[in-house]
C-alpha cells in the first residue's frame, strides 16, 4: 500500500469515524434512522469520488488531502467553517434527541436528495477542474477553467457545497440546523470573495473569465 492510499484510508475512516461521533453522541442514541442513511450516502459519495481520483487524477487527490491554508485570512475562514459544520450535525442530533421539529418523511427524503445531488456536483466539478484543491493556492501549470460547469458560475464547488449543507438538516430531520446553514453560507460567500481577489491577482486571464462568466456562485442570480 503506497502513502497515498494509506493516507486517504486514514482520513476516510477518520471522516466517517467523526462523522459517527458527530450524529449520534449528541441524539444518544442510534435509534436515529435519518442519521443512518445520512451516513450511507456521505460513505458511499466520498468513497466513489476518492476511488475516481486515485484512477485518473492521483495528484488532486494529493491535494485534496491537504487542507492546510497558507493565506493566514483563508485560515481564519476555514476554521469557522469547520466549527460551524460541526455545530449543523450536534443542533441536527440534538433537534432529534429533544424532538423540537417535527420534519415530514418527504422532506427528509428531499434533503438525502439535496445531499446526494450536492456530492453530483462536486464530482463533476473535480472532473473538470484538476486545480480544484481544498485549499486555495496556484499551482505553476495552473489555468483557467472555463468550460462545463465553470461556464454557468465561477465557483461551482462552493455551489455543490452549499447543495449538500442545504439537505443536511433537512435529511436530518432538522428545521433548526437550517440557522448554521445560512451562518456555514455566508462563511463560504467570505471565502469565496478572498478567493476570487487572490486569483483575480495572481492568475492570468482570470480576469477575462470573471467577465464571460457573470454569476459566481447561483446561475441567474449572484
């Protein structure tokens, strides 16, 4: 097994692990049905994304690995973010521990869909795009990328990402995760902002895509 593979094994397992943790120490119990099927389709979407990466591109997988920021602003984003992820699946499992909501069946279902269709885009974005890292940097052979998805909104990963943290409390059974959701949305709309000041200045041509392609983050809309 090389270090590749080993260090995506670790972190997978880490990632469902903590994810365990996450869903069903706060709900105490594991009589929590939404939360089962919620896992099933985070273990399934990010196994199948990372299998595809190792297959045909090891390197952004390498770099997806990486989550260390070197811009010290990023650093800040990204670790509200990741408090305020945490906080959308203790206020979900504590919403179902407490029973403060009461989600329809239907719209729990909505949600895994919401879910699911969010790691779709995902996927199809780290297709498209071998520079898409989980942490904002230019690589020397770094370019725009300009077609499929890039062609509707700038930022079609943060769009996935957005997708999927929207089903989240719903698959949940969750109306009250929803406040993280638009507190998570507006961190991403933060980072998204920096990020597009970084490439505007230091990635050639940028520029001219931001001006072909209007929308950052909503087609139609923003």
């Amino acid at each position: 097994m090389n270090d590749l593979v080993k260090k995506t094994v670790i972190g997978f397992i880490r990632l469902i692990i903590g994810l365990g943790i996450m869903l069903f120490a706060p709900a105490w119990t594991f009589d929590y049905w939404q939360a089962w099927i919620y896992l099933l389709i985070f273990g399934i979407s990010v196994a199948l994304i990372y299998v595809y990466l190792y297959k045909s591109d090891s390197k952004l997988l390498e770099r997806r690995i990486n989550r260390t920021e070197k811009k010290k602003s990023q650093k800040w984003i990204q670790f509200f973010i990741y408090i305020l992820y945490i906080c959308l699946f203790i206020l979900s499992s504590l919403d179902h521990r407490f029973f403060w909501s009461n989600v329809p069946f239907s719209v729990v279902i909505a949600g895994d869909i919401l879910v699911s269709f969010g790691y779709f885009i995902i996927f199809v974005v780290l297709k498209e795009n071998t520079y898409a890292s989980a942490t904002i940097e230019l690589t020397p052979e770094h370019k725009v990328i300009s077609t499929g998805v890039y062609a509707f909104v700038r930022h079609p990963l943060y769009l996935g990402a957005v997708v999927l943290l929207l089903g989240t409390p719903l698959a949940l059974g969750s109306w009250w995760g929803l406040l993280i959701f638009f507190l998570i949305t507006y961190a991403i709309k933060v980072r998204l902002l920096d990020e597009e000041k970084f490439l505007s200045q230091d990635l050639s041509g940028y520029n001219e895509y931001c001006q072909k392609t209007r929308y950052r983050l909503i087609p139609f809309i923003w």
